[in-house]
C-alpha cells in the first residue's frame, strides 16, 4: 500500500480532530457570545427600566420637552418588551438562545412585573390626556414597579451571570475532553506511523543497502570483465591484422598460381598437339614400314627365283660334268669348265641365300620396327590423353585459383569488418568501463543516501533479519564472474587472482553494511 | 652275277663317282652309269608296287620309274626339298640297258677316287645290304659309300629289281 494512502487514515483522523476541536471552539465562543448579549441585554433592561422610570417621571412633572421623553418612553417600551421577548424565547437578530429554566423562571417573573409595569407606562406614553389623579396613580404605579422590576432584573442577571458561568465550565471540560483525544490520536497516528510506514521505509532502505553494496561489487566486475574485452579486443584487433596480412601473401599466391597454370596450360597444349604430330608421323612410318615390308616380298621373290637359276645351273653343271666324265680323257677340258660352271652356280646361291637371310633378318627388323613404331604410337596416343587430362587439371587449378582468389576477397572484406568491430567493442568495453566507474561512484553516493535515510528513519526501525543476507553473503562472488573456473577463490570466501584489487577497499568500506556496523546506525 | 665279276668290278672301283647326299650319308654313284641329273618331276603313283618306288615320271616323252633311295635303305620317306634331285641312271647288264630315277636329297658333285683310296665294305652293318656297296671310297677327306647301283636296283634287301616291274634277268619294258 502506498504512503500516501497509508497516511490518509492519519490525516483525515487528524484533520477531523481539528475540525472537531474547531467546531467545538466556535461553538463554545457562540455560546460565549451569546450568554454575553444575554447579560448585556438583560444589564440594559435594568438601565431601560430606569430611563422609563425616569422619562415617565419627566412627563408627569411636564418639563422640559414632552413630545421627546414621550417618544422615547415609547421606544424604550417598545425595546424592553422585544428584549424580554427575545430572552425568554431566543431570538437570533439578537444572538440570544433559549434560557435554561433558572433563566426563564426569572425572566418570567420580570415579564410578571413587566406586564403591569408596560400598561402603565404606555398609558403614560399615550397622547390622550389623563387627570391629575390618574396620573399620579400610574406614576406611583410605575415607580412602585420600578424597583420591583429592576429587582427581577438583577435576579435576571444574576441568574443569567450564573448560567454564563456553569455554561463556561462545561465548555472548557469539553475542550479538556477534546485535547485530550487529539493527544491520544496523535500518540496512535505516532505508533502506527512508525509501525506502517518507518519501518517499511527502513526496511527499503536497508534493502536499497545491501542492493547498493551489490551493485557496487558487480559495478566493480563488470568494470573488470570490460577492461579485460577492451585488452581482448586489442589483442584481436593484432591478430586480425596479421590475418589481413597474411591473406595479402596469400592473395599474391594465388594471382603467381594463376599465372603458372595458365603457362603450364599453354605447355600441355603444346605437348599435346605435338604428341598429335607424333601420332601422324608413328602412322606414316607405319606405312613405310608397311611398304618395306612388301619390297621385301618382292626381292625375296627374285632372291627365289635367283635361287632356282643357281639350281638349275648347277644342275647343268652337273650333268656336264658327268657328261665330261663320260668323255673320259677329251672331257678333261670340259669338265673343268663344267667344275668352274658349278663354282658359279654354287656361289650365285650362297649369295642368293646369304641376300634372302639378310631380306629375313630385315623384314624381322622391320617387324619388330613396326611393334615398335605401334608402341610408341600408344606412348604418343597416352602422352595425349594424359597432356589433356593435365590441361583439363590445370584448367580446373586454374578456376579453383580464381575461386580461392574470390574467397580470399571475401575474406579480406570480413576480416575488415571485423577489424571494425573489434575496434568498436574494444571502445565499447573502454566505455562500458568507464560507465561502471561511474556506476561505482553512483552506488557509492547512492551507498550515502541510503545511509542518511535509515539515520532519517532511525537505527530502531532496522530488524537484523535484513542484514543478515549482506553479512553472510561471500565477498568472492565478483571472482566467479572474472572467470567461471576460478572455484577456489569461492572456497576460501576471498577474492582471488582474478578479482580486481579496486574492489577490495571498496568493499572493505561497505563493511558498514555487516550486521556489526548497522548496530551503529 | 658271280664272284669273278664282283671281284673284277671290286678290282676296277676307283674312277669318275657322283657324289650325293642321302640323310647324311654320302653315296657315290659310277659315272659312267649316270645318264643325267634332273629337278624332282611330278612323280605318278605306281599301284601294287614296292614301297621305295615312287611310281613313273614323264622324262622327255620317256616313262621311267623313280626309286626312292630312303626308303630302299630302311629310311623312313621325306618330300622332296628344293635340293631334291632325280638321278637318272642307265643300267646295261649286258643286253638290254635299263634307265630308271633315283630321288636323291642332294646331288654333291663329280669326283674321282683313286684305287687305293677304296676298301670293302663292311659285314656288320644290316641295315645297307653290303651287297649294294662297291666299297668305301675316300675323296677330299670324306667318306663316301660307293654303290652298286644295279645291285640297289635290283636287291633283294627291302626292296628288290623285280618289284619295279623290271625281272633282273629280262628285258625292260620301255627300252629306248
């Protein structure tokens, strides 16, 4: 419930009180007031029954100006008269109240005098003449009921005098009573105010205490922790660097190697197009291989033939030889033509032989030059295919070079943007630290103000179940935040390594929040 | 024939020999008994006739039987090579004269051997009928079996004169 609802109740109990003792002094001033005018009326209905007397007397002697103490005879009766009325039945033009019954039995007794008394006197106040006698009666009349009049008048005022009296008495016992309640009230609004809303208020300021030390411990932590980023950030803020760097060396790389693909490129394509020219000219050995081959063929053929002419001679050789034997001594001659004939024969067909040996030897030679010629044909065909295959690879190097170029442009972009970044958040953290200095300082005032509120609300106010939570509560918790491994720095209750030194006097300064110090409060 | 003759023709067996290969023996063959030498003809088949007779060929409108000298010596028969020849050889017993081929594998040459380069044959050897053999003759540092062709003409050793169709004793039917 808020304050100012909480204080309503007060307020209106106080501020009825006061109407109350208002109205009950405007009352009792008004009564005051009125039992005044009663005395005062009924002390001038005494001098008003002394002037009739007297203005009566002056008629009957007839001196000095008739018509004047005529007139005001006739007045003065006619203001006793309402002034008694008004007495004895109140009457507010007059501020006049009901008499109480002392009053009235008097007043009723000056009405009784007064009643004679006013016929007499208004016959004196009339015009119309009267006799001497007459005259003189009334007159006795009047002055004998003068006295009694102003007799009942006193006993009037007196009795009025008492009524004021006893009135003013159990007015200021009521104001007594009064006083008294609005000192009763204000001893209560005192203690429920001190129950309702100090110690509410001390409570919030105890809390607003312990929540201050808080903050300042974290104030204090994060002030670290963003210290720690901002040298985080420098150090990324190197590295990121050296990363552009080397990414530059990269970036030249990879340009050279696009280069040397594209020469190598160039090279297999030569190599390839001369492996081609290879393959025609394999094939055209081929052909003259082909073509020796059949020559070959044909001399063998002739050598054949050569051959069978040697035979043949060698045959007629023979048979002239025998034919030479026969002859006996006259063939000598010729058998020695036909021996020299045969020599021939023979010899054209070693030398037949000995050619179609070598024709032999050089169609193998020619074959196994064709196996050859086929196999370097194959070589050639491979060298073709693989110096395609390398084109195609260094075709592929190449367009992977590009690509890899592209990354490293992108790359190169978001390692700038992260340089950026970096830069940012390290001056984010340098601000972040000095944000929390402030919040430090900030909590240290606020630390201050919570203080003068609870000396405002008073040390009494404060219950030890509030600073029970800050006293036990472990000074080493800012450690766990400066990195969440360091445990025992939590086991010993003590900020470690990694809490920050400014922290410690700080919170040695709190120590005014231990349960100890609140006792000073 | 009797035992003057053979000694007489055993006396006079040096002279004029053609020389040939049969495998690898080389055989020599009288001179004076060789009519010609011919390339291997196309040789018609003989029915009912030794194995070492080939059949007959056409010599220049004559027709003559071919022996075959492997297979008369137990060889087994070979086709004729391109060094192949037929010896063409005129036996004269006397009265008639007899002209038949011998397929030869090589004919070598026209040699002469001395008398006292000549000694008999040997006994032990079956397989040629010594009977075929004038002797062993030497020439030129080789050893040449000099034959009786008659006799391996008309031998009785696997093949015998009178299987070709031609009695030993009777005239031939083809005479020139």
């Amino acid at each position: 419930m808020p304050i100012k609802r909480r204080l309503i109740l007060p307020l209106v109990l106080l501020g009825g009180l006061s109407l109350v003792s208002v109205a009950a002094t405007i009352y009792v001033l008004a009564e005051k007031d009125s039992g005044a005018s009663a005395i005062n009326i009924a002390g001038r209905q005494r001098m008003l029954s002394q002037r009739m007397t007297k203005s009566a007397l002056t008629l009957d002697r007839g001196v000095g100006g008739q018509e004047a103490a005529r007139a005001a005879l006739s007045d003065d009766i006619n203001l006793f008269e309402n002034s008694l009325n008004g007495l004895l039945f109140g009457d507010a033009s007059l501020n006049l109240g009901t008499p109480n019954a002392t009053v009235a039995g008097k007043l009723k007794a000056v009405d009784a005098v007064w009643s004679e008394y006013k016929a007499a006197a208004e016959v004196v106040a009339s015009e119309q003449p009267v006799d001497r006698d007459r005259a003189a009666d009334l007159l006795a009349t009047i002055i004998a009921l003068n006295m009694d009049l102003l007799r009942t008048s006193n006993d009037a005022v007196k009795a009025l005098e008492a009524s004021g009296k006893a009135m003013s008495g159990r007015l200021t016992l009521g104001l007594y009573g009064i006083m008294a309640l609005v000192v009763t009230c204000l001893v209560a609004v005192w203690w429920w105010m001190g129950n309702s809303v100090v110690r509410p208020l001390a409570r919030v300021a105890t809390d607003l205490g312990g929540s201050c030390t808080r903050l300042q411990t974290e104030s204090g932590t994060v002030a670290t922790t963003s210290h720690g980023v901002a040298s985080s950030a420098t150090e990324q803020a190197a590295s990121l660097e050296e990363t552009a760097a080397s990414l530059e060396q990269m970036s030249g790389v990879t340009k050279s190697n696009a280069t040397n693909a594209a020469k190598a490129n160039d090279l297999a394509r030569q190599a390839q197009s001369a492996a081609g020219d290879g393959n025609a000219l394999v094939d055209e050995l081929g052909t003259a291989m082909t073509e020796i081959t059949s020559s070959s063929a044909e001399m063998a053929k002739i050598v054949k033939n050569i051959e069978g002419i040697a035979f043949q001679t060698n045959l007629l050789a023979l048979n002239a030889a025998v034919e030479a034997a026969r002859a006996g001594e006259h063939g000598k001659g010729f058998a020695v033509v036909a021996e020299e004939v045969r020599n021939l024969a023979q010899r054209a067909a070693d030398s037949a032989r000995n050619t179609g040996a070598l024709i032999e030897e050089s169609n193998e030679r020619v074959e196994r030059g064709m196996r050859v010629s086929m196999q370097v044909g194959e070589s050639l065909s491979a060298i073709t295919q693989s110096s395609h295959q390398v084109a195609d690879l260094i075709s592929e190097i190449a367009a992977a070079g590009s690509e890899i170029s592209q990354g490293i442009d992108q790359i190169n972009s978001a390692v700038t943007q992260m340089d950026q970044v970096t830069q940012s958040n390290a001056g984010s953290a340098e601000e972040s630290a000095s944000s929390a200095g402030l919040l430090l300082e900030e909590a240290e005032r606020i630390r201050t103000l919570t203080a003068d509120m609870l000396e405002l609300v008073g040390n009494e106010a404060h219950e030890p179940h509030a600073a029970a939570p800050l006293a036990g509560r472990p000074v080493a918790e800012p450690s766990r935040s400066i990195d969440g491994s360091d445990v025992p720095s939590l086991i010993q209750g003590r900020p470690s390594v990694g809490a920050p030194a400014s922290l410690e006097p700080t919170y040695s300064a709190d120590g005014g929040f231990s349960s100890d110090a609140f006792d000073e409060f | 024939m009797n035992s003057n003759d053979k000694a007489n023709q055993r006396a006079d067996r040096g002279g004029q020999f053609l020389t040939c290969r049969v495998a690898d023996e080389q055989y020599g063959i009288e001179v004076l008994k060789v009519r010609e030498i011919i390339g291997v003809l196309p040789v018609t088949p003989l029915p009912h006739s030794h194995e070492h007779v080939l059949g007959v060929i056409n010599l220049r409108g004559r027709v003559i039987a071919v022996a075959d000298l492997r297979t008369r010596f137990g060889m087994p028969y070979r086709e004729p090579t391109e060094e192949s020849c037929i010896i063409v050889v005129e036996i004269d017993d006397g009265e008639e004269s007899q002209t038949t081929g011998i397929l030869v594998d090589e004919v070598a040459d026209v040699c002469h051997v001395e008398e006292d380069q000549t000694i008999d044959p040997p006994q032990f050897d079956d397989r040629v009928d010594s009977s075929c053999l004038l002797g062993l003759g030497r020439a030129d540092r080789r050893v040449i079996f000099l034959l009786d062709i008659a006799q391996v003409l008309r031998g009785q050793g696997p093949t015998a004169a009178t299987e070709l169709g031609l009695p030993p004793q009777e005239q031939p039917q083809t005479t020139p």
